[in-house]
C-alpha cells in the first residue's frame, strides 16, 4: 500500500549526495558508529544478538538473511546523510515547495444542491512550500497515516479544487482509495 510517508521519505532521499552503504559489513559499521560503538543498541534495533552484529563488523558474515537486509537497509536509510535530509526538507517547506503526482479517488463535501460523487483522478500539482511544511511538520511529530492524508488532501483541495480561494468555496476534500502516490523536491 502506498503511504504519504513513505512517500515523503523517498522524495528526501532522492536528495542524497551519495548512495547508502552497499555491502552488510559496511551497513553495519554504519549503524554502530550511529549508535556511539554500542553493537548491543544495534542489536537491540535489529532485533539480532550482539555477537551477531560484531560479526558483521569484522566481515565474517556477508549476506543476511533477506528480512534483517531490509532491516539493515531501512535503519541506515532512516539516518543516512541528516544534513542534506534537512537541507532538502528546508528548502521545500521555505522556497521551492514540493511536487506531488498522486491517483486515487476525490470525493467532496459541499454546499447543498451540488455534486459529492467520488471520482478516480490523476493529479500532478506543485503545492506551495506552506503545505510543505504542514507535511514535513506533522512527519516529524509523528503524525499517523490519515493525518498525514488529511493534511495532502487539504493541500490538493486549496491548490487544485478551490484554486487558491478563487473557486469553490466551502469545497472539503476526501482523499481515498490511494493507487499511486509520489513526491519530488
């Protein structure tokens, strides 16, 4: 299933000056000078024993099993070059603003007499760095998935439907039925 956060995260990452770590020694190595050399908080992340991640470090394991790769891959992902992550993030939510191509169903609330019917739609819209912000603000406090949501489709109904307070007032935006979703900085 496609997320807003997953895909706010990947569009961060398309920022990145260098790819991550490849092999699961170097990985590893990574996530313990992360964590100040504890190997035993590594593992504790991971969900390994200690002894298994000190060898990992010396190179005496070399392929995970694939679901501690993911694991590997996600927790390096996750802390991979902050400065850049936040640069990328600062200038979309003060000057650049952030794309989004996204296709699911748009329903309405309105006014009385007018149409609700949900409709499958293909949208790619540049949103001003304020919804920028309100999505990057809310990812960092740790909002949940629909908040997330509901936050993207305030930002499309302000910016697509209600074009900016020119049209459609009183318009409310319900964003289901997500088949695609992507962002770009």
């Amino acid at each position: 299933m496609v997320t807003v956060e997953e895909g706010l995260d990947k569009a961060v990452q398309d920022a990145f000056t260098r790819p991550i770590p490849k092999s699961a020694g170097a990985r590893m190595r990574y996530l313990v000078r992360q964590m100040k050399g504890s190997t035993k908080q590594v593992a504790q992340l991971l969900g390994i024993t200690q002894r298994t991640v000190e060898r990992y470090v010396k190179n005496q394991i070399r392929s995970p099993r694939p679901d501690l790769a993911a694991r590997m891959e996600r927790e390096v992902t996750k802390r991979w070059q902050p400065q850049v992550r936040a640069r990328a993030r600062k200038a979309a939510a003060t000057t650049d603003g952030i794309m989004i191509d996204t296709r699911a169903r748009f329903g309405f609330t309105a006014a009385p007499g007018t149409t609700d019917d949900a409709r499958l739609r293909h949208l790619t819209l540049a949103l001003p760095p304020h919804h920028a912000a309100r999505l990057f603000d809310a990812q960092e406090r740790g909002a949940t998935e629909n908040q997330l949501r509901q936050i993207t489709a305030e930002a499309l109904g302000e910016v697509y439907f209600r074009d900016s307070g020119r049209r459609a007032q009183g318009l409310e935006v319900e964003f289901t039925d997500l088949e695609h979703l992507e962002f770009e900085l």
